[in-house]
C-alpha cells in the first residue's frame, strides 16, 4: 500500500468515496448508450445526444459553481452530489420495469446526474488541497488518477458482464450502489475545512466572481494553453467516444456484454499512464512529458477506425489503450500543477473556468459525432475524429509548453519578484514545492 494510503485516514476514505464513484461511472459508461441501442432502439444520432446531455451541465451551470465552491466549504457540496446520483441511477430501472423508461427521460437523468457531477468534481479539485500538505499532493493525484483508471476497467468490464448478464438496464443499480459507497466515505472523513475567509475588496457579486475566475484562465499563458487544449481535446474524444458502442456492434458486429470487456482491456492504458508518469517527469521535466503524453502516444487514436472483426479487434485494444495513457498520464501533471500555482482562494473558479470550455465542448463532440456518424458512417465519422485527437495537441507544441523542461510553480510574476494575483491568499497557505 502507498505511504499516503497507509498514513493519511482521511485520504484513504477520499480516495475509496471516489474509486467507488468512478467504478459505477465506468459502469454507467457502457450501461447508458447500450439502454438507448438495445433497449430504447435509439439511432446513431439520438445515442450521441444522450451523451451530450452528461456533459452539457458544465456549460450551463459549470461558472456559477465554481463561484459557489470557493465561497462554502466543500465536502457538504460533494456530499450533496453523491446522494442526488443515487436517487437518479436507481431510478433508471425502476422506471423500465414500470414501462416509463423512454429516451426523454434517459436524457433528463443523464442532464442531472451530469449537473451533480459538475458540482462534485469542481468541489473535489479544490478540496484535495486542503486535505493534504503540499509535498502529498503530486502523490494524492497520481493516486486518484491511477484508481481511477483501475476502477473504469473493472467497471466497464463489470457493466458489459451485467449488460449480458442481467440487461443494461439493470447495469445502472451498480452504479447507484458505487455512489452509495462514495456518500458513506465522504461521511467518515474527519478533517473538517474552516469557512472561506471572505477577501476585502474582492468582488462579491455572481458575475463579479465568475468575471474574475475568466480573468485568470484568459490572462495567464500557461492557464490559457492548457485550456484551449483540453477543450480542443475533448472535442475530438468525445465525438470518437459517442460512437464507439455503435461502431462495436453495429459495424464490427460484436455482441453487447463483449463490448465491456473489450473496452476495460483498452483502458488498462490509464493505469500504466498513472504508473510511469510521475518517474517520466522526474527524468524529462514535467512540460516535455506533458508533450510526450498529449500528442506522442494518444496519436495510437488512429489505430482505432481500423478494427475488424476477430483479431482486428485488438487494433481498437492498441488505440484506445495509448489514448488512456496519454489522457490520464496529462491529466495527472495538469493537476498537480494547478494545484501549485494557482492561488487557493480562486482555485474553484480556475477549476470551474477552464472546466467551461474543457468540458463544455465534450456535448458538442457528442452531438458532432453523432451527425457524422449519421450524415457519412461511423468508420468515416471514426477517420475524422480520431484524427482530431493528435491534432488538438499542435496547441501544446506552438506555446510556451515547448519552450521549458518544467511547468512552473508560481506564477511568473513572483519569479521576478513582483506579488502576482492572489498573492496575499499565498501568504498564507502553506509553502509550495
């Protein structure tokens, strides 16, 4: 077990609450879009607008909560999510076995428990810090990151057994029950945030908040950078993502319960990214490995498109198993490093600002995977989009990433020995790496 693990309670118990939630996610994953094909009978199109719907929170409601998670204390928000996706996935079979299950409704439970994720992973982000020291924190993500990874291929390969087993529909109890675990561990953690302190002279109002956290994602150059990436990125993940469950059965003719399998195999890439990238960035600087993650070994994306029946299936295994490395391998530096330099009273709104357009343009590459799948096939939708996953890495290579071994630590104006914004919230966190 981690030395974090083993010494840090309330870690243990975060770390737990959240592996558990990301298995049923995993698991909701493969139940979701195989309830709209097997069981709802939905079309390429309709499949991918219920994955935008999980995703469309973020640009609806994703600025306000941010300003609402650095004004409160987190854990009663995380806990207050966790409990709401309870109630909406095991209401997902409980409306099929009545016969009210219908597509509207699969959209409406995936738009809420989407505005619960919005509110439970911005809180998150900005809790961890205060859970752990400094020195614990580059440990506390590769942690969480790599669990993560761990538990969607144990949960994708759970939900495709159930899927065969027991019917997708049947697969969202699991999921449910995953966040039932999360809510029980959240509960049992002891340490106890003080109140944000309020800041003289800082804005108060809504917009005034939202404006401030904006600020900060569009003045910095290495906030900026990453988030025109991360938003070009999942543009392109997306709009593959939404079509896969149709692309396995429907065209490489794969049977429903295989689908999970397969796609748990694949995501063992997540746990090998979780795995090496701490020692890669040790050995390379954390900005080259960044470079390494984001743009050499997801290009594999392409491998995808390629998948045929029989053997030809292991070349999705290659390409997805290299996207997931990458993806969670950069998203392990990301944050880490924004945990480091951003001030920490603004760091929900960073979150939540540049989660707006991170995430925000994951319903669009839903809907846009949808519509081309529709309009000229799904292998030739896969060509396309696949190929947007390198692609959206060019931004990285033509910015200041490039030109450093390392992400910074501070912002750079206190490197020249000028107070950057939110230098008095700095002076009294605790000492940074």
């Amino acid at each position: 077990m981690s030395g974090l693990l083993r010494r840090h309670r309330d870690f243990r118990l975060l770390w737990c609450g959240e592996t558990a939630g990301k298995f049923g996610a995993a698991v909701s994953t493969v139940a979701m879009p195989l309830v709209a094909v097997s069981t709802l009978h939905a079309g390429t199109f309709a499949v991918g607008l219920i994955g935008a719907c999980g995703w469309l929170p973020w640009l609806l409601i994703g600025l306000p909560v941010g300003v609402w998670v650095d004004r409160v204390r987190r854990r009663p928000l995380m806990l207050a999510a966790a409990a709401l996706s309870v109630l909406l996935f095991a209401a997902v079979p409980l409306l099929a076995r009545s016969g009210g299950l219908t597509l509207g409704l699969l959209g409406a439970v995936a738009l809420l428990t989407g505005a619960a994720a919005v509110l439970f992973q911005t809180a998150y982000s900005a809790y961890l810090p205060t859970l752990l020291a400094p020195d614990d924190q580059a440990e506390g993500n590769a942690l969480l990151h790599g669990s993560a990874s761990a538990a969607q291929i144990a949960g994708q390969g759970t939900g495709g057994l159930l899927t065969h087993l027991a019917g997708a529909v049947n697969g969202l109890f699991a999921h449910a029950a995953t966040f039932l675990v999360a809510l029980l561990c959240l509960l049992g953690i002891r340490h106890r945030e003080p109140r944000p302190a309020a800041r003289e002279g800082a804005p108060r109002s809504l917009t005034g908040e939202i404006a401030e956290g904006v600020r900060l994602v569009a003045g910095d150059r290495w906030f900026r950078t990453l988030t025109l990436f991360g938003a070009a990125s999942n543009l392109a993940l997306m709009g593959y993502q939404s079509l896969t469950a149709v692309f396995l059965v429907r065209e490489v003719g794969l049977p429903p319960g295989a689908v999970g399998g397969l796609l748990a195999l694949a995501s063992t890439g997540g746990i090998a990214g979780a795995f090496v990238v701490r020692r890669i960035a040790a050995r390379l600087g954390t900005a080259r490995t960044m470079l390494l993650c984001e743009l050499g070994v997801p290009s594999a994306a392409l491998l995808i498109p390629l998948t045929s029946p029989g053997a030809g299936t292991l070349l999705y295994v290659a390409g997805s198993f290299g996207v997931s490395a990458g993806v969670v391998a950069g998203n392990i530096l990301k944050a880490s490093f924004q945990q480091s330099y951003c001030p920490p009273a603004l760091l929900g709104r960073l979150v939540a600002s540049s989660a707006f357009l991170n995430y925000g343009t994951l319903p669009l590459g839903a809907l846009l995977g949808g519509a081309l799948g529709s309009a000229l096939g799904v292998r030739t939708a896969l060509w396309i989009l696949t190929a947007g996953v390198p692609l959206a890495a060019l931004i990285l290579l033509f910015s200041p990433v490039r030109t450093v071994r390392d992400l910074p630590v501070r912002p750079a104006e206190e490197e020249h020995g000028e107070p950057g914004p939110g230098a008095a919230e700095r002076g009294r966190a605790p000492a940074r790496r």
